[in-house]
C-alpha cells in the first residue's frame, strides 16, 4: 500500500508540473522531448525508435544537428568512443548498424557525406571494400561495436548517430 501511495504522490507532481500552458505551475519549457537518449555536446544517439536514413536526418536537422560523416580515421575514433563510453548501456539496441550521413543517392558509386558535401578520402567499408556495389543500397551505416562501414537500403530502419553542425567548417 505504500508504494501504491508513493507512486500516487509521484504522479501527482509530474501532473502538476506538466498542466496545459498557460495554468498555474507550468511553464513552457517544463517537459522538452528529445530524440536523443545519450549525447555528450558534440554527438547523439537517437534510439527513441528505428527510422530510415530520410527521417534521421530530418531528426537530427531539428534538434540542430545533422548525421554524423566520418571523414578521417581520427573521426572514426571518436564516434567509436562516444558509442562506447556514453552508449554502453544502449549497445543491446546496438547491435545492426546506425545510420550516418554518407551517400551515393546524387552518383552511382560516388559516395559522399550529405552533411557537408564532400567526397569520402577515407573509408571503412566491411571486408577492406571500398563498398558493396548495388543499385539500390546507397545509405551509408556504422557497426557501433566494430566501426565497420556497410551501405544499405535507405528505407530500412535503424538507430542512428548525429553531430552538432558547424556553420563554419575547412
């Protein structure tokens, strides 16, 4: 009976705190969804539900990021520890690829990273490809766990990794 009281008295608060705009004890910013379960300032995961790579970007976009490219081996790196040390306890959602910004929907085989336009120089395909040719996989997606690279279908649905976008970028 006392957790059922306890979690009556819990209710009550968030319900108090979450009353229509405009009535007492709310404010606008009360309550703010966000998409991401883990970020740390730079990136994001988005695990709140599977989407296509059309509906992540537009995700990220929103929010104020955009899907992560991984240009360099150093950025690699990096997306590979953000995973690991902030989403260790998201890896059981982890374990098919996330979506990134990388493409060859424009050109056939010429794959680039649609958050900044530019062609890869750096590649981590599956196996030391260079990618899996097919007609109709041109999304590009990361394994979290080995930081493999794989193209996929764009309407399949994953998870997914973005990064703040930079205005401003050499």
């Amino acid at each position: 009976m006392r957790s059922l009281s306890l979690i009556c008295l819990f209710f009550g608060l968030v319900w108090a705190q979450t009353t229509p705009s405009g009535e007492e004890g709310s404010t606008e910013s009360d309550i703010a969804f966000s998409p991401f379960i883990v970020t740390d300032g730079k990136y994001a995961l988005g695990t709140f539900a599977k989407v296509n790579w059309y509906q992540a970007q537009a995700t990220c976009a929103s929010y104020g990021y955009t899907l992560v490219s991984i240009t360099t081996e150093s950025d690699q790196r990096a997306v590979r520890n953000f995973l690991y040390t902030r989403g260790n306890a998201q890896l059981p959602l982890l374990d098919a690829p996330l979506w990134t910004s990388g493409t060859d929907l424009a050109n056939a085989d010429t794959w680039i990273w649609f958050s900044n336009g530019r062609t890869f120089t750096y590649r981590n395909f599956q196996n030391g490809l260079s990618y899996y040719p097919s007609s109709s996989r041109n999304c590009l997606a990361v394994y979290a766990i080995t930081g493999a690279w794989v193209n996929e279908e764009c309407s399949e649905q994953r998870y997914f990794v973005c990064e703040k976008r930079c205005l401003f970028e050499d």
